[in-house]
C-alpha cells in the first residue's frame, strides 16, 4: 500500500485504523436507522395498499449504481449553451 510507502509503519497503521474506523462510524450511522424503520415502512405500505419490494444485497447495490449512473449521464450535458459551441468550433470544425 502506499501509505507504508509514505510514513513510517506506526504511523501508518494508526492512520489506517482510525481511517476504518471513522468509516465504519459513519456507514453505521447512515445504515442503522434505515434498517429500524423497515417494519414502520412495511405497516403504512400494507396499510395503504402500496407494493413493497425487499431485494438481496448485490440486487440493491445494483439498482443504486444504475441509478446514479443514470443520473450521472443526464447530467453530463443537461443544455446546449450557444457561448461553449461556438468557442469548441473553429473555422466550422467542431472541435468538440
């Protein structure tokens, strides 16, 4: 790894450890919650007639990196701006 390449083998670890940690602390704290609210969600959707879906782990990790590609594609040229078209063409050659 290139964190023993730049310091010291102490240092190094230490700095892994509390990187990990702090990692684990925040996925927890962003991943507990969602999971406490499952069987309130799973009453107001039976009690409302709405459909509930539960999927495996790859499944749902799936479904969000789809999803932000998606979004991430939509948004590499949300509008064609007139000033950014003309700047990529010179001479009528779009350098684009």
């Amino acid at each position: 790894m290139a964190l023993y390449l730049l310091l010291p083998d102490g240092k190094a670890s230490a700095f892994l450890g509390l990187q990990l940690a702090v990692f684990g602390i925040c996925l927890g704290a962003a991943f507990a919650p969602n999971h406490k609210g499952m069987p309130i969600v799973r009453e107001y959707c039976e009690l409302h007639g709405i459909a509930d879906a539960e999927v495996d782990l790859f499944t749902s990790y799936r479904i969000v990196v789809e999803h932000l590609n998606a979004v991430g594609l939509r948004a590499r040229d949300p509008f064609d701006c007139p000033l950014a078209a003309e700047l990529r063409s010179v001479g009528g050659r779009d350098l684009a």
